[in-house]
C-alpha cells in the first residue's frame, strides 16, 4: 500500500501534524510559559506530552487564542472555562452561544456602569480644576 498525498489527508491527519511547543506559542502570543502552564493547571488547555515535552494541537493553539482574548474582554477565568467547556459538551453551540451572549451582557453593563463612573468623576475633576485655576488668578 502506497502512502497517502498530501492533499488526501484528512483534516484530522493534518491537526495531528501541526503541533507547537510551548515556547512557540508562548513567542507567538507574547505572553510567559508560565502563563501558558497556569492556564493548563486550570484545566483550560490539554497538552499531549511526549517524552517530558507538552506538544501543544491547532485544538490547543485555538483555545489559547480564546483564553486570551477573554482575558483582555475582562472576562473570568471561571467564565472562560464554562465557555471552553460548553464548546465540547454541546454539538450544536446553542447553550455555548447563549452563555457568550449572556456574559457579554452582563460585561457590557458593567463596562457601561464604570464608564459613567469615570464620566462623572472626570467632571467633577474639571469642575475642581476649574475652581482651583480660578482661585490662582484671583490671588495673582
């Protein structure tokens, strides 16, 4: 039997030749090995070892990509991993998409209540500043 092409492989043979080490992934998404092992610790990322090496999937690389850009959204780790977790429970992503719509709601309230928390603090900052400027030229 002949080896199979390339171009015949299937989508599952080519994931399984792609693989990363960590300080590859690390590199790419500029963020510490640590980071990537304390995410692993937490159950967020499954790496496969070989020997004492983690090789690190696409699977993996995917996931890292949504760990972090959670973690710049403001969202919790406990909140990132529900969402992982959803990804591999539900085939249809319905309960998946319907947490994410549901926590970027709650993101987006809280976000909306710091911004007016911050709109109101930088008034009454330029209304201090104001008062201040003026008692410095009255003086002058």
């Amino acid at each position: 039997m002949s080896e199979p092409r390339v171009n015949e492989l299937s989508t599952v043979d080519a994931e399984k030749t792609e693989l990363f080490a960590i300080a590859d992934l690390a590199k790419e998404f500029g963020i510490s090995t640590r980071a990537i092992r304390f995410y692993e610790a937490k159950g967020l990322l499954q790496p496969e070892r070989v020997g004492g090496t983690r090789v690190f999937r696409r699977r993996d690389r995917a996931r890292l990509i949504l760990i972090l850009r959670g973690k710049r959204l403001g969202f919790s780790l406990r909140d990132i991993s529900e969402y992982l977790s959803l990804y591999d429970a539900d085939g249809s992503r319905t309960a998946q998409h319907t947490l994410l719509v549901e926590k970027v709601d709650e993101r987006l309230a809280l976000l909306r209540r710091q911004l007016d928390d911050l709109k109101t603090t930088i008034d009454e900052l330029l209304e201090i500043r104001s008062l201040a400027d003026e008692r410095l030229h009255s003086q002058g």
